[in-house]
C-alpha cells in the first residue's frame, strides 16, 4: 500500500484543504504537525523553495502548494471526484478555484492590519464576497458541486472557516447574512456536510494562538 505523509499546521487553511480531500477520498495518511516558528529538517527537505505546508509526501515523492495538491490526489485517486468530467464545468470550476487562491493573501492582511488599514482591508473582503454572491454563487444549488462537495468548496473554505475566527478576533462583522444571503447559506451547508464537519479545526485553539500572535505583532509596531 502506498505511504502517504501530509505535513500541516493546526491553523493552516491550506493544510485542511488537503485533510478534506484525503478524508473525501477515503486515503489513511500520517498527519504531522509542524511548528512554524521552528521548522523541522524533513520540512526543509520536502519544500526547500518556499519552506511552508501543506506538502503531501506520496511514496517518499513530496507535492507541496495545496491547489496543485489537490489536483495531484483527484488524478492518483479518482473515486469522489473533486472536478467536474465536462471540460467547460472544469474550466469553470477552475477559474473560480484561482479566483479563490489568488485572494487568500486577504486572511493575512486582515489579521495583521490595524486602523485605516483595516478599513481598507476589510473593503477588499466585501468585494470579494460580493463576486462570490453576484457571480461564483449564482444557480448554485448547495455546493458548487450541486449537492456534493467539489474542489471550489473546498478552495473558498477560508471564506467559510478562517474568516470566522478572524471576526471574532478584531470585533468585526463582514459577511453579514442580510448583505450576502447565497454567501451565508453555503457557508452553513458546506459546514454541514460530513468530512467537513467532522474534521473541522479547534478554533478556540485557533482563536487563543492568534489573539496572542496579533497582541504581540501589534506591541513590536508600537515599540
């Protein structure tokens, strides 16, 4: 049987894009948790370019990016497809998966942001959930997968999850339910369904690492 070793972080959002998919596809792996702040060897190791998780390590070969991940287990693994067989529905879901890679960089710049920044960022968030409401949602039935979950779910997860915890920390509210009804009504069945559900972070753990993280990034730009 193949050996499969999934290097993560209990608070990567990108790692538990590939916990879903393992878990979807019904693939053992060995979890190994990595501590950020003091990488391990084998790290280094798997990912020397941008040294960060997830990596996927399949037969002693490592695949690191998680999007690229994902796309690596649909191919090797094919049962619970995680990407539409029609070629236009692919393409489809595969702008709409870059559209969502290309505005993760939103979840670090809200969290590190303080003041007018804030405000800025924040107005980045609600154009965002504006197209997902206005455009990427539109006919959707539950999932973007209709009623299965697919690889854009999966890819709009820190929407879902991570944006969460970010409110809760900084005291704000962004997606509002009235303002983005298609938006809160697949959050709500994508947190429903199983593998999610069942697999989901700790966020009061989330929550706690960084509120301290924020308190102490804050204090060094005032100091």
């Amino acid at each position: 049987m193949a050996v499969v070793k999934l290097f993560g972080s209990f608070f990567s959002p990108y790692g538990y894009r590939v916990i879903w998919a393992l878990k979807l596809k019904g693939i053992p792996y060995e979890y190994i948790d990595e501590d950020l702040r003091n990488k391990s060897p084998l790290l280094l190791q798997y990912n020397p370019i941008h040294k960060q998780v997830p990596v996927l390590v399949h037969d002693g070969k490592p695949i690191c990016e998680s999007t690229v991940i994902l796309q690596y287990i649909d191919e090797i693994w094919p049962q619970n497809p995680l990407l539409p067989a029609d070629p236009y529905d692919r393409a489809v879901a595969l702008f709409w998966i870059k559209f969502a890679d290309d505005k993760g960089y939103l979840m670090l710049k809200l969290y590190r942001a303080n003041g007018e920044e804030q405000q800025a960022t924040v107005k980045e968030w609600l154009e965002m959930l504006e197209v997902m409401e206005e455009h990427a949602l539109v006919g959707v039935k539950k999932l973007f997968g209709g009623d299965e979950i697919n690889m854009v779910d999966i890819a709009f997860s820190f929407v879902a999850i991570w944006l969460g915890v970010l409110e809760d920390i900084l005291g704000l509210e962004i997606c509002e339910p009235h303002k983005f009804p298609r938006v809160s009504s697949w959050i709500q069945n994508f947190k429903s369904v199983p593998v999610i559900k069942d697999n989901l972070p700790d966020t009061d753990k989330m929550s706690t690492f960084l509120k301290h993280g924020r308190e102490m990034m804050l204090t060094s730009k005032l100091n």
